[in-house]
C-alpha cells in the first residue's frame, strides 16, 4: 500500500506554478507554444452563423384566437413563436449588418478617391515645380553660353578690328584725303557728311 501512496519522480522535475490572473496564464500558454516553435499552433476558424431554418410552406395547425388555450397546445405554439422571432431578428440583422456593410465599403471609397485627388494634385505641383527649376536651369545654362559666346564674339571681333586697323593703317589717310579736301583755312573738310573734321 505504501508503494502506491508515494508519487513518481516525474512530478519532482516539474514544478508547479501558481496562476495569480488571466496574465498568468496568457504567459504560460505562451511558454507553451514557444517551447516548440516549429510545432504549428491551432488556430480555430471562425464560428459560421447559424441560420434558421425557413418557416414551413404548408401549416397542419392552424391556431385560431384561442392560440395555446389548450394545454398540450400551448408548448408548441411557443416553440413556434421563439422560432418566428428569432428568424425575424436574423433577418433584420442580417439586414443591418448588410447596410452597415455598404456604408463601410462607400465611406472608405470616398475617402480613397480624396487620397487618390489629393496625391494627384500634390503629383501635379511637384512636377510643374521641377518643369519651372527645369526651365531655369536650361536658362540659366543657356545665358551662361550665350554670354561665353558673346564674349568669343566679341573678342574675335575686337581681334578683327585690330587686325584690319594694322593692316589699313595707312589706307585711312588716303580715304581722308579722297573724300575730303582742306576749304579755306587749310582744315579738312568731309563733303561727304558734309561736316567739318574738326
């Protein structure tokens, strides 16, 4: 008899842990699952509605105003009645949740074409902002090589001059003497402007 008093040696490894509330347990249920993680962890699937079964197309007993008077049929026109109310308020909920449903879907609708209106907006700033960086870049590149090309230009022309100055140095004064001639005092004279060059 002794024998069969004494506890295994099991029970000795293990020890007991005293739940104080629901956290308690919340942990040790996660102890529990994250011993074995590679064990899949059951998730049950959500409870189908029941639905009530449809009131009968053919009715034996028809209850007069006298409904339930008797006492055998009393018991039954209750049943009856509980089933009629509970599939009237099945339907009506069922109603409701389905309207629910409808608004839900329409208001998030909404709310997406706002989103999608004002991304789109936002879209159109932005890019109209780097068209205008854009363009003022491509201005400002385009003044900085019209400059550099006008400053070529002008060197080149200033180089020209210079160039002709030297080379027509002494072809000035034959052109003065051409086309001007000295009046009276000696000065020369342009007939051609028809201004003295004084």
């Amino acid at each position: 008899m002794e024998s069969k008093l004494e506890k295994p040696n099991c029970d000795e490894n293990k020890s007991v842990k005293v739940l104080k509330g629901a956290t308690d347990l919340q942990r040790l249920k996660l102890e529990k699952l994250m011993k074995n993680p590679n064990k899949e962890a059951f998730i049950p699937e959500k409870s189908k509605e029941k639905e009530p079964r449809a009131p009968h197309e053919f009715i034996r007993n028809v209850w007069g105003s006298s409904a339930g008077a008797g006492s055998g049929d009393f018991h039954v026109y209750r049943g009856v009645r509980r089933r009629e109310y509970a599939r009237q308020k099945f339907i009506n909920e069922k109603a409701e949740r389905m309207e629910k449903d409808a608004e839900f879907h329409k208001k998030v609708e909404e709310n997406q074409k706002a989103a999608d209106e004002r991304t789109a907006k936002k879209r159109a700033k932005r890019n109209k902002k780097k068209q205008r960086q854009k363009a003022k870049k491509s201005r400002a590149t385009g003044e900085k090589e019209e400059n550099k090309s006008e400053e070529e230009d002008e060197d080149s022309d200033e180089e020209e001059d210079g160039k002709k100055e030297e080379e027509d140095g002494g072809s000035k004064e034959s052109d003065k003497q051409l086309t001007g001639s000295k009046d009276i005092n000696g000065e020369d004279k342009d007939f051609t402007n028809g201004e003295d060059n004084r």
